[in-house]
C-alpha cells in the first residue's frame, strides 16, 4: 500500500483533490481511498487529506502517518505545521512555491519537487486555486495515477468550461515535472 497526505488550507481544494486522485487510481484499475481529516476550521485553517493506494483491498481507515508522498498546497503551512512527519527514504514531497527549496529540513533521502502552482493556476484558471496543478505534479513525480485518469476524474467533476481549465494547468505541471522544469 502507498499513502498520500495532503497539507493546505481550507478552501484551497485539498479535500477534492483527495478524491480526484483516488478517483483517477481507481479508474486505472487500483484500489484507493480517500478522506479529510478536519473538524470546524474556518477558511483558511490547516487541513489534510489522505488517498491510499493498493493493488489489494484496503481494510485500513486510520489517518495516514507515515505517507510516501506529501503534497503541500501552502508553503507557510511548513512553519506551523511538521508536514514532513512520518517521510522516510523514498518518498516524495511536493511544494507549491516559488522558492527553490533551499533551507527546507526535509528527512534523508526525500526527494522534494517545487512548483510555482499559484502561478500556473492563475495563468491557467484566473484562480489561485492550485489542487489541479498539483495533482498534475504529483501523477508525473508518483507514477501512482496516469495523467489520462486525472483528466477523466476532473471532466467527471467539473463542467466543461472549469474542466478544461483545470486540464490544462495539471497538464502543464505534469510536463514542468516530467521535462525537470520544476
């Protein structure tokens, strides 16, 4: 089983994009789940999101801890909240920001990709709404969802104006990632 935690805020999508990614792995032929973890936060309060991916039945229902990939949809989250918890060799975090990376205390061996996410989505949305642009990033980094099923999962979500806008700003950071552009 491998296991995705999601970081943002609330409003940002974090919670769609939990269920976008486990839609498009289980249209692919895996097994997935996916959950919020939140309680009354307002707007703009911190909040996770969990997917789980397995080519067996998942039986587990605990929040997700020790994940294999991380997705920070906030980058100021990382001085208030320990995103990293639980990363071990191998996994991958991805960041939305426009910041190289530099300075931040990520375990040994994780291997972090940034994006300027805000930017592609205003570029590509008119909205600073980056969950599509990430889940474009983490299909390309991952592996774990092919960028066809997040294309399905998104039309199947939105209507076909908001679909294909948001098709395009997963696309370009699936390219960013794939292309080392990131």
């Amino acid at each position: 089983m491998r296991e995705l935690r999601i970081h943002g805020r609330g409003g940002q999508g974090s919670v769609t994009a939990a269920e976008l990614i486990a839609t498009a792995a289980f249209t692919a032929g895996v097994y997935s789940q996916a959950f919020p973890a939140f309680g009354v936060e307002r707007r703009g309060a911190p909040v996770q999101a969990f997917v789980r991916f397995s080519d067996e039945k998942i039986r587990l229902r605990s929040q997700i801890y020790e994940p294999d990939y991380i997705i920070v949809q906030d980058s100021t989250l990382i001085r208030d909240v320990n995103v990293f918890a639980g990363m071990s060799e191998g996994g991958i975090a991805i960041i939305n920001t426009e910041k190289d990376g530099a300075g931040y205390d990520l375990p040994k061996g994780v291997k972090l990709i940034t994006i300027d996410a805000t930017k592609v989505a205003l570029e590509e949305i008119g909205l600073p709404i980056t969950n599509t642009t990430l889940m474009g990033a983490f299909a390309a980094a991952s592996g774990e969802i092919t960028l066809e099923a997040l294309e399905g999962a998104i039309k199947e979500r939105f209507d076909a104006k908001l679909a294909d806008s948001n098709i395009a700003a997963a696309k370009r950071a699936y390219a960013m990632v794939k292309e080392g552009r990131v």
